[in-house]
C-alpha cells in the first residue's frame, strides 16, 4: 500500500514538473510573439491593457516625455512630496525624459515657471523653491486659523 501512495508522489512531481516547464515554454513563445508586452491589470477598475515595450518606456523611465514645463514640473513636484529648486526640478525633468533645445534649461524653467504661477497658479513660488499651488492655499488658511 505504501509503495502504491509513493508511486503515486512520484507520479504527481513528475506531471508538475512537465506541465511547469510546457507553461515556461509557452510563456516564452508568447513573450517572443508579442514583442516583450505586457498586459497590466488595473486593480482599482478592473480594466486590462497591453503595454509594449516602447509605452512602458515612455511611461514609467520617461514620465516627462511630451509633457510642458508646467505640467511636467507639476507631476515632479507632486511625486517628490516637498518643494523643489529649479536646478532639482531641472535634473528630475531632464531624468524623466523632457526634452528641451533650450540652452539654459534650468533658466528656461524658472522663467517659464514665474510667468504660468502669476496666470495659471498650479505651480507657484514658494519659500524654499516651487511647490503646488493648492499648499500655498492650504499654508493660507493655516495662518488665519
């Protein structure tokens, strides 16, 4: 009886062990058909997307890519949690893929940057560099209360 459940076992490991390496196999077919993509889930929708090599790129080692100085600089700010110097805003946008002809990009953001806070105001100047403008709204009523 023992050597039955044993055989069993082994027959077991062995099936696994076949069905593993058939899936390695497989996923790697498909891998190679599709390029490399990848299908992400969206766990808060629920919703599926095909992500190629060259989005993923774009999308996650070069955030800024196609992106204003503004907007860039708004999402950089964001992420970092905390105010940011122009020259670090610089780094963090040249880094995340913005692309500029600029001579002086670090120049060329602040100026940018002055002019969009005193129309726009989702990015203003603050005491310790550039922060969103929402915290200079929340640091007003702060102050009054």
């Amino acid at each position: 009886m023992a050597n039955d459940y044993h055989q069993f076992i082994a027959d077991l490991t062995a099936k696994r062990a076949a069905l593993q390496s058939e899936f390695q196999s497989k996923i790697a077919a498909i891998d190679a058909a599709l390029d490399g993509a990848r299908i992400l889930l969206d766990n808060n929708s629920n919703e599926i997307t095909m992500v190629t090599p060259s989005v993923l790129s774009q999308q996650f080692l070069a955030p800024f890519t196609n992106m204003s100085i503004p907007t860039a600089a708004e999402t950089a700010i964001r992420e970092a949690g905390r105010q940011l110097s122009t020259r670090e805003l610089c780094d963090r946008l040249v880094k995340g893929g913005f692309q500029s002809r600029s001579a002086n990009l670090t120049t060329t953001i602040g100026s940018v940057l002055s002019r969009h806070s005193k129309e726009v105001g989702r990015v203003v100047r603050m005491p310790n560099g550039w922060g969103l403008g929402e915290w200079e709204h929340q640091e007003s009523q702060r102050s009054v209360a």
